[in-house]
C-alpha cells in the first residue's frame, strides 16, 4: 500500500487486507513514495505559480515515453495471444477439446482437495489476525488447528501491530532496535519509519493514529492547531531535531553512509536511500506548523504512516519467528489477477474461432477435463513456488506424463515433441539447432513435479 501526499486522496483508499504493505520491496517507506514526493512537490510548486518550459517538457517527455511503452506492451501481448491461440487451436485438433472451465466432472477431486483448502483458508485467517475464525474453520474440515504456541504468538504480534495503528510506539521501536540487523537484511526500513512516526508525533503534539483507529480529533490535519504561539511551534521543532539528532547518525552509519568516504567509495544504494529518507524527514521540521498539511511534506504527519508502519511491523515479526507473511491463497488471488485477463483474452480468440460461446448447446463446457491450455503467464519469483520447463517445441510444460528429454546436442525438449518429430528411423534434427539426432540418443531428465 503506498502513501499519499495529501489527506484527501489517501483516506478514500480501502486496503484489501490488514498486511497489504510490503516489507523487501527496495524502497524506504519513511520518506515517502516517489510519486507521493513528487506529486506533493508539483503541487507545491504549482501552487506558488511555477509553469515554465522546463516543466511542460518533462511532462510531455514522460507522456510520450508512457504512449511508447504501453505500444510495446501491447504488442507483446497480442503476439504473445497469437501464438498462444494457434497452440490451442493445434491442441483441439489433436485432443477434440480445450479446457478453459472447471468442468464439473471434477468435483469428485474437489471434494479430495477440501482439507487442503480449509488448511489454506485456515492458514489465511490465522495471518489475518481472525484467529477464532481460523480455529472454526479447521475444526469443521477435521484438520489441525493452529496450535495453541503459534496462536500466543500471533496474538501477541497483531497486538503490537495494532498498538502502532493507535499511535503507541515504545515497544515497537525497542523491538525494532533490538532486530535492527534482521530488518536491513530482509531490506525492511521498519526502524527508520517508526523514528519517523516519533518525529512527527513531537511535531504535531499528539500521536499519529491510523485511520479508523482513533477519534477525529486524534487525526492530525496540521502540526499543531491553528491557536498554537510561535513559541509552542518553535519548541516541538526543537524536540524534533534533538531526537533527530540522537537516532538518525545510528541509522545512517548502520546503512553504511559516510559523507567522508564518498568522494573515494560510492555508497550503496540502500545507504543513499536512508540519507534520502532522513534529509527529507530532517527538512520537514521546518514546515512544522498549522500550515504542514498543505506542504509538500503534509505525507510525514498523516494516519497512513502509521497504518503502513503496522503492517510492516506484522510482517517483519512474523519472518523473525520462521513464519511466512504470505498466506498461500493469497498468492493465488495474486496469481490469478495476472493470469486471467490473458486466459480471457486467449478464450475469446480461441471461441471466435469456434463461432460459439464458450458453452455448447447442451449446456456442457466444451472443453475437455485434464487439458493445459499452453500460455505463458509471467509471475514474479515470490509468485513461483518451484521451477518449471516449458517446452520449446509445444509450449506445454513437462511433467510426469511428458517428462523433459536431454538431446544429444545438450538442448531440451519434451518428450511429446521428441515423438512428433522423429521419423520412422528415429532419426530427427534438434529443432534449435538443426543438429542431427535421433530418439534412441536423447536422455529423459528425472524431475521432481
């Protein structure tokens, strides 16, 4: 979940889950995104009437770049749905049919997968802080629930989190402090966006709360009310910046910044990111102040901060007591939000062909059960829980029934493209690379599906 540089376009974001932010994702949270930042700054720099040239080339620049990009992407895609429709269409010609539906021949498996799925759902709800849901859950599929160690100690992580969604930040700070090595290895910047919470605490005169986590008057719309004196204003800044003072140097020498060392050594990018991040909580003291929340740093005081903080303080602790912060039908949901609009597309090409619907008179699916539809759906590595080959040949991936062949030129194919190749010899060329060989001299691979 990203943060917004401004109350009102961020309080209308609804999270799907309580753990929706990302721990490893290579970017310091405490200082903003970059589009957050950069909006904020337009907006600023809008508002004091600041439109030159300049300006409106990097904004034609960056749509023109935008136009391209997308062209190509939309090319790639529809070759890629090309190619893959004449695979499907070749694989009717040769099985009668092209599954696309859950046929309902298949309920007899369902029913067999039933405990798996109520351990996933079990498993999901338990993460999700619904722990007597996720109890019910297993109770009525007759698989184990979670134990009773496991239960104390998520328990006592969701209450952590929840502790930093109501502003309370002492415990986990010390814990954060405590795991400061865990957090830069996993590349959390947890420890620096609870500092930040802390400083903008001090700047504001009360906590910052989460959205939905405290009273209207605990959320913190400006750095202060507008009734408060210079003098209050000027002390919250000093507070601030002796807490600045006595925790940012640790952070940033822990990240491994040493202005003195940079002109011989460049610093790595994780350290330049912690510098950024504290230069720009550094200058936001400076705006402290009734009129913080129309300034380009109004993000450092909101409730998001502290929303995002205790999501990834939850996940942080849950991956330092061994447990995935992911539960496994989340990364099927995820899965299949970038899967389906292919296979959608695939099966309208595919059903055109036909000059049907995807549904036969009779009402049945015309689609045959135990068939893989040959497309390719690019995941990202958390998504992929093994690796698979797919063959070059047929576009199918290899498996028990269709285990993968070593040719004797060393290039790998499936053991079905090794039958429709070869001749009644046996003898055949590598479809790679042309080199002469035969079905007698090709080694099938023992792979663990």
């Amino acid at each position: 979940s990203s943060s917004s540089s401004s109350s009102s376009s961020s309080s209308s974001a609804v999270p799907l889950s309580r753990r929706s932010g990302g721990i490893g994702d290579g970017r310091i949270e405490s200082d903003g995104s970059a589009a957050a930042g950069g909006a904020a700054a337009s907006a600023a720099s809008g508002a004091r009437g600041s439109t030159g040239d300049g300006a409106c080339k990097a904004t034609w620049c960056g749509g023109l770049a935008g136009v391209g990009a997308w062209r190509a992407s939309h090319q790639s895609l529809h070759a890629a749905v090309s190619r893959a429709s004449r695979s499907v269409l070749r694989l009717r010609d040769e099985q009668g049919a092209v599954s696309f539906l859950c046929p309902a021949e298949h309920t007899d498996t369902a029913r067999a997968q039933r405990p798996a799925i109520a351990r996933c759902l079990s498993d999901h709800y338990a993460k999700e802080g619904r722990l007597d849901l996720a109890a019910k859950i297993a109770e009525e599929a007759g698989v184990a629930p979670p134990s009773d160690a496991d239960r104390a100690a998520l328990e006592a992580i969701f209450a952590a989190s929840d502790a930093v969604r109501r502003g309370e930040l002492a415990g986990a700070v010390q814990w954060a402090t405590d795991h400061s090595a865990f957090l830069r290895a996993v590349g959390s910047s947890l420890e620096l966006d609870l500092h930040a919470l802390r400083v903008a605490g001090m700047l504001t005169g009360r906590p910052i709360v989460a959205p939905g986590w405290g009273s209207e008057s605990a959320q913190p719309a400006a750095a202060g009310d507008a009734s408060d004196s210079r003098e209050q204003v000027l002390a919250r800044q000093k507070l601030a910046l002796a807490y600045i003072r006595a925790t940012v140097p640790a952070l940033l020498a822990a990240a491994g910044w040493d202005p003195a060392k940079r002109s011989r050594d460049a610093p790595s990018a994780w350290a330049c990111r912690t510098a950024a991040a504290c230069r720009r909580l550094c200058a936001a003291v400076a705006f402290a102040g009734p009129g913080m929340a129309s300034s380009p740093y109004a993000d450092v005081i909101h409730g998001d901060r502290a929303a995002e903080a205790a999501v990834r303080l939850e996940r942080a602790q849950l991956l330092a007591t061994g447990r995935d912060p992911d539960s496994e039908l989340t990364r099927v949901l995820e899965a299949a939000d970038l899967a389906i609009p292919g296979l959608r597309k695939l099966a309208q090409v595919v059903t055109a062909a036909e000059g049907g619907s995807l549904a036969s008179a009779s009402g049945a699916s015309i689609v045959s059960p135990g068939v893989e539809v040959p497309v390719l759906v690019s995941l990202p590595a958390r998504l992929q829980p093994h690796s698979v080959f797919v063959c070059p040949v047929t576009r199918q991936q290899c498996g028990r029934s269709n285990p993968p062949v070593l040719l004797s030129c060393g290039h790998v194919v499936s053991s079905s493209a090794v039958a429709s190749l070869a001749s009644r010899s046996g003898r055949f060329a590598c479809p790679i690379c042309l080199t002469a060989t035969s079905r007698d001299a090709g080694m099938v691979l023992e792979v663990s599906f």
